[in-house]
C-alpha cells in the first residue's frame, strides 16, 4: 500500500483534477501506459498487479481512501491498477514541480512516493524470508494499522487478491486464516469481515 495524505488535505488534489468512477474490476490503466497522471484514491480500493505469460498474477500494492498511485520513475507503467471494487479517484496530470503553487502537492507527492518505495521493499522482504502464517499475519496487521477500528477489518479485495498480494494459493490463505480463528486469535464474522480478538497474538506471530 502507499502513502496516505491527510483527509483534511484532499481538497487540493480534488481541486487540480478531474473526478473519475470505475466500476469494479476495471482497469484504471495498463502497464506499458503513458505515465503521464498522478491519481489520488477518493472511494474505494485499487490494486497495482502484473500478469505473466504462464497466467500468474502478482500484485504490488492495494491503495486505499486517500492514497496516491500511478508514480513512475520513467515514463510508463511498469504495472496494471485496477479497481477492487466500485472505485472513485481524482485523476489530474502531473504538476510542474517549479511552480510555486504546487509546492505543498509536490511535497505530499515526493512523501507519497518515498514511502512507496519503503512499502515495496518491505513487502519483497515479506514474500521471501516469512511462512503462510507469518505473511498473513503482517498483511492483518497492516489493514489493522489503515483501519479506523484497529480491530474491526473489512477486506474490500477478495481472497485470491490477497493470495496474489501474498505470494499464496487462496486455499493457504482460507486455512490460515481458520487457523486464527481456532487460535482464538480472530473471529470470521463474514467473508470480508473480520474482528481481532488478540492483537498481541497475532503481532506475536511474526517476532
């Protein structure tokens, strides 16, 4: 996931761009696309994936309410985004960094995309050196940590984007996640939401 702006401070973005509505699944744009906007999560999820010739998926990021994405070093896409579920951005080209005016964006942008890049490590870091569990244990604690109620998660994105997300068949996410729920550690209330019962458990998954 990416950093987020302060919902205080989505006016501006909203102000220089243009308000777009995808529906669920829709590509927002494809990889190998002009590079040429920056996007700014209104409603909604979005997920930044790659596909590969022998039909495997693996996806980078999801990006939440008031998350920016579509930054890119050069000048294309080096992935998809595609909308989890019904999806509101705002869509705007990217600013001229000289212009006094933009100084504020342009610095919420540059910290968008540092962290962005500390997101992209960690998560490489995660796919190779944790186990089934320890992975979906980080991935609870980070929607935790995005959550308004730490506790109380709604998974916007199915479960087989999060076995992509994960480096995982969706069949280990479903039993690790029924591992949890045995463990005490959380309670299923649907498919797409869950409550944690013991936050220190499931931290203590990965120490």
């Amino acid at each position: 996931m990416s950093g987020a702006l302060p919902r205080h401070s989505d006016q501006a973005p909203r102000a220089l761009g243009t308000v777009r509505h995808f529906a669920r699944h829709q590509t927002i744009f494809a990889e190998g696309d002009s590079a040429l906007h920056v996007m700014l999560v209104i409603h909604g999820m979005v997920r930044s994936c790659r596909n590969f010739s022998d039909g495997r998926r693996f996806i980078g990021a999801f990006y939440a309410s008031g998350d920016l994405f579509g930054l890119e070093r050069n000048e294309a896409h080096i992935s998809s985004a595609e909308a989890v579920c019904d999806t509101t951005i705002v869509h705007y080209p990217a600013p001229d960094w000289r212009a006094p005016v933009q100084d504020d964006l342009c610095t919420r942008i540059f910290n968008a995309m540092m962290k962005s890049i500390e997101q992209t490590s960690g998560h490489a870091q995660l796919l190779g050196r944790l186990s089934a569990l320890e992975k979906l244990a980080a991935f609870l604690l980070e929607c935790s940590a995005r959550s308004k109620i730490p506790n109380l998660l709604t998974l916007d994105m199915p479960r087989q984007d999060i076995a992509d997300y994960l480096g995982l068949t969706v069949e280990t996410v479903s039993r690790g996640l029924a591992q949890l729920r045995r463990d005490g550690t959380i309670a299923l209330l649907s498919a797409r939401q869950l409550r944690i019962l013991n936050l220190p458990a499931l931290r203590g998954i990965n120490d």
